[in-house]
C-alpha cells in the first residue's frame, strides 16, 4: 500500500483483556512511532524503533505496554490487562529518516475502548 | 510530557480571513514541524522548518521560526471551510535519535 496501514481500526476490549494493533509502516521507511492520543488532545510519545532497535520505549505508561518491530518492518503494540485509562486513539508513524529528521507518514488510528 | 505548546488552544475566523497560530518549546531543537488532523483521521504533514532557517512557505502556508525566543508559528491566508482541522506542532531535539514530541494543539474552526 501506499500508506501507513493500522489494524484493527476500532477495537472494544473488556477491562483485564490483552490486546494487539498491528502497524504495517511504509517500505523502507527506517524509524517507526507508535503515540496515545486522548480525545482532545494531542499525540503523547510512547516508543520508538530505528529498524528492529527499540531506541526509546521512554513514553510506555507501564510494563503493561508492550512494542515490537523484529523485522524491521510491521510493529506491533501490546497492551496486557487493558484498564479504563487505556481508552484512546493509538498512532503509528513511519519515516524514511532516523529518529524525525524528516516528515513523518501517519497511519489512520486504532481507537480503543475498554469497557 | 510534550515538548511544545500551541496558542490559542481554539481559534474561531470567518472564511476568507487569516489564521495564526503560534507554538512554543523548551529545549534546543533540530526542526519544527506542523501538522493538520481533521476529526478522527490522522495527522498529515503540512511543513517542516529547521532550527538554522526563519522562514518557509507552502502554497498558502507561512511557518516562522525564532530560535532565540523558541517559538514558531503558522499563518494561514485566505482560510476556507476545509482548513477547519486540530495543528499541531512537533519538535526534534538536537540530541540525536530523539522521536517526534507534539504540542496539545490548535482547534481551527472556519466558518463559511
């Protein structure tokens, strides 16, 4: 595809739940950002890989949180025991760059409920 | 924690009018950017400027950057209906290997 592409796009989880969004970033783009955004406000960092390399997991709200990317390419985020809090709008991000030195390419979103 | 913050948080303009928003960080950056996301979609890149230029334009985009006063900011002439959307800026650190850090964002709302 031409995009980033995120799947599912809507996801329901009962509260204690595992759940898994797949993030399939744009070929050849080397750096890939997964964010939280919280309705109205604005992307909240949480990991980042360089290829395979998980550079910057600084974001990650607990050991809860869980991301990885083993070919370089599609990541997956993990969230084990979804709580309340967990509800938002999950972003992935991929650039051609490392780290942002250039513009980054959004996927559309998960949006995550947890009941 | 997020490394910019927008101002205002919510703009209201009639059609036709300009729009400016302004953005400002905390630390040495490497470059500014400025993004658009209409409701429920993505965030899409409108400009990018960096931290050794003052000034960029793209179509009816004007982005400033003052390193001095570690502030930018984003004017938008002529504004149309279909540029009502939350901006936001994001800001890369000098610091090597440092990802995106966005800003809590400007509402835009243009009204026809």
């Amino acid at each position: 595809g031409a995009g980033v592409s995120q799947s599912p796009r809507y996801k329901v989880a009962k509260r204690g739940q595992d759940v898994a969004l797949r993030c399939d970033p744009i070929s050849g783009h080397v750096s890939l950002f997964w964010y939280q955004q919280a309705l109205g406000q604005g992307p909240e960092f949480l990991t980042y890989f360089q290829n395979e390399a998980q550079l910057d997991k600084s974001g990650l709200p607990s050991d809860r949180f869980f991301a990885e990317r083993p070919e370089g390419s599609v990541s997956t985020l993990k969230i084990q025991r979804t709580q309340q809090e967990d509800s938002a709008v999950y972003l992935c991000a991929s650039s051609p760059s490392q780290s942002g030195y250039t513009e980054a390419f959004f996927g559309q979103g998960t949006r995550l409920t947890v009941v | 924690s997020q490394q910019g913050e927008e101002d205002p948080q919510a703009l209201s303009i009639q059609e036709g009018e300009n729009a400016t928003m302004n953005c400002s960080y905390k630390t040495s950056i490497n470059n500014l950017q400025w993004y658009r996301q209409n409701s429920g979609r993505g965030l899409v890149h409108l400009i990018l400027i960096r931290s050794n230029e003052r000034e960029k334009h793209s179509g009816r985009l004007r982005v400033t950057l003052d390193t001095s006063k570690k502030s930018s900011s984003l004017l938008i002439t002529a504004s149309r209906a279909a540029d009502t959307a939350s901006y936001f800026c994001a800001t890369v650190l000098n610091s090597g290997n440092t990802p995106l850090v966005f800003g809590k964002g400007t509402r835009l709302s243009v009204i026809a």
